[in-house]
C-alpha cells in the first residue's frame, strides 16, 4: 500500500498537521482532494476542512460573512467603519448609474466572492467603457455587484482566532522590481522562480499571473509587459492586494496599535464568527482610530493560515497553536 504525504494537501492543513503531532494529536486523512482530516486525542475528536472550517463556527456565521452587503449591515450595527455601498444587479442599472460614480474612487466587486475574484478598482472614474467592463467582470463570478467607495490606505489582514488577533499581516499586491535590464514579463518569471510561490496553496505564496487585469492595469499605467523598468522601480501589477491574486506579505503583528486588534476582534463577534480574516484600511497605524483613518472592507470565513507562517518578511507566527488550542487540544 502506497503511504501518501502530507505535502500533497494544502499549506495551511499541513500546518494544523504538524502542530497537532508535536501535541500527540492522531491525525488522519479522510479525503485528501479536499484537505478534510480528523483529529483526535483521548476521547476527544474534531474534525477540519482547509485548515480553518471547524466546528467552532456555526453555518451561518460563514454565510454571513459571504455575503459581503450582509457583513456590512452587521458591522454597521455595531458602530464599527464600513466603506459606503451600493448594490445592483442588472447591467442596464448600473449604467443607468454611472453618473453617480463620476470623479469618484470606486471599487466593483462581486457580492458574494472570495481571493479578489471579480474586483476592479476605479480612481477618478471618468470612462463609462471601463466602469461597464468591471461591472460585467464582477457580474461573471455573482448576481449581484457592489459599487463601493474606495478607502485610502493600506491593507491589513488580521487574523481572529477566538477571543485575540493571532497575526497581521500586510499584504503588498502583485509586483516587480526593475533591474534596468529585464522587462516585466522576464521580471515575473524571475519571481515566480521562488520556491515559496507554487499554485493550489501548497506553497506560502502564489505564482503571478499576467493575465487581462494584470495587463489592464499595465496599460493604465501606459507600459505594457514589455516595459523594461529602471534598476529599483517597482511596477504594481495589480490594485487589489490578495496573495491569492501573486501580492507578497509582511508581518505587522507587533507593529500595529491594540486599539486596531480590538476593533477586528470586535469585528469577528458581530457576525459571530470565532475564526475569521478580517481585512482593514488604515492610514497610520501608529495613529489611534477615529472615523477618518480606518474602514472594514472584508471579513473572510476560512482564513488561510500559511500566509502567518511564511510571509514575506518577517517571522513564524505559530497561529496553528491559536487554532489547537481553541478546540481544546
């Protein structure tokens, strides 16, 4: 019989894994396409889908935080920041809006999507063409869109796990750096030589794709794949910052006021959930919060773990023990 190996499944399972042997937890592989496992110590037994889908959150609490107008009404009621939003359905409504959203910074994304599938980042909206492309990308991954403001800042994942923030981290969307030799596309190449990027989240991070957002955005910028950048300019890829989408992450666990730990703690409990991403704004975060500086764009069921354990920069956060301990092993 031919004995698999955990580094078949993904990432963040096979950290769960090997944190629960070191505690002399039994682990055991029920179904190995789809990272679900068992685990078990004495007369205790819990069971883990994807790393972070166990027993401790309830069904709904994941539908929630799916659907992102219904995570906003929620946080809204728990006078925590939300960017302003509106949600349309129909193509022939929102170009009836357009109007509305002219001059503005907008994001459009799909209402009940994950990994920054579908999302478009709009600034200083003035092309009815491009506002109508990223309504009809969003309406490709849901049925309904959200057109939201865009907050200005920088993106932070906060990790809730339980009662605390186990990790953030700062995510850095898909990019390159110029060595005045290479252009962009032999640039990418070069990074997604790095062993730590793979695909299917079997490796911290993951390869960048030049794809028709990654080039759009090229072209907004007026370069193209061909583009050979000067030795140390970095060339952004990508608007949004998902490390799903190529972007790199840096640890900021220690860098960050407890005031913001509070507020993504807080978060998690208004919809309910005990592990969750919740992903926030800010615009210093050496600066206290106030209803300027900070805004919630996302809370994210099944949050990876891996990210936490090889960012970037930085070190090993460990949030495989967050996740053990809270279902009591």
């Amino acid at each position: 019989m031919l004995t698999r190996s955990y580094k078949e499944l993904e990432l963040s399972t096979q950290i769960i894994i090997k944190g629960a042997l070191k505690r002399g937890v039994e682990v055991e592989v029920l179904d190995w396409d789809d990272n679900f496992i068992r685990l078990k110590k004495d007369s205790k037994v819990e069971y883990i889908k994807q790393g972070t889908k166990t027993s401790v959150d309830t069904y709904i609490a994941a539908l929630i935080m799916e659907n992102k107008e219904v995570t906003k009404i929620m946080l809204k009621e728990h006078d925590l920041n939300v960017p302003e939003s509106t949600t349309i359905k129909l193509v022939d409504e929102a170009a009836k809006r357009f109007t509305d959203f002219i001059g503005k910074d907008i994001v459009i994304k799909p209402k009940s999507t994950n990994f920054g599938l579908g999302i478009t980042i709009l600034k200083n909206l003035i092309s009815k063409e491009d506002y109508m492309l990223a309504i009809k990308q969003a309406l490709d991954y849901d049925s309904s869109v959200m057109i939201e403001e865009f907050i200005h800042g920088k993106e932070y994942r906060f990790l809730v796990v339980g009662d605390e923030v186990a990790a953030i981290l700062h995510r850095v969307p898909a990019n390159v750096v110029g060595n005045g030799s290479l252009n962009i596309k032999e640039l990418v190449d070069e990074k997604n030589k790095n062993p730590m990027r793979g695909q299917g989240y079997i490796t911290p991070l993951e390869k960048i794709v030049l794809g028709s957002f990654e080039k759009d955005y090229l072209i907004s910028q007026g370069k193209d794949i061909s583009y050979v950048p000067i030795d140390g300019e970095v060339i952004y890829l990508r608007e949004n910052s998902n490390l799903s989408t190529g972007g790199d992450s840096i640890d900021f666990t220690d860098d960050i006021l407890d005031d913001y730990k509070h507020i993504a703690v807080e978060s998690a409990k208004a919809v309910g959930a005990k592990i969750c991403g919740a992903d926030i704004i800010i615009s210093d975060v050496k600066a206290k919060p106030d209803r300027s500086n900070h805004s919630i764009i996302e809370l994210n069921f099944n949050p990876i773990l891996h990210a936490h354990a090889y960012p970037s920069q930085g070190k090993n956060r460990h949030v495989e023990d967050n996740v053990l301990d809270l279902l009591g092993f």
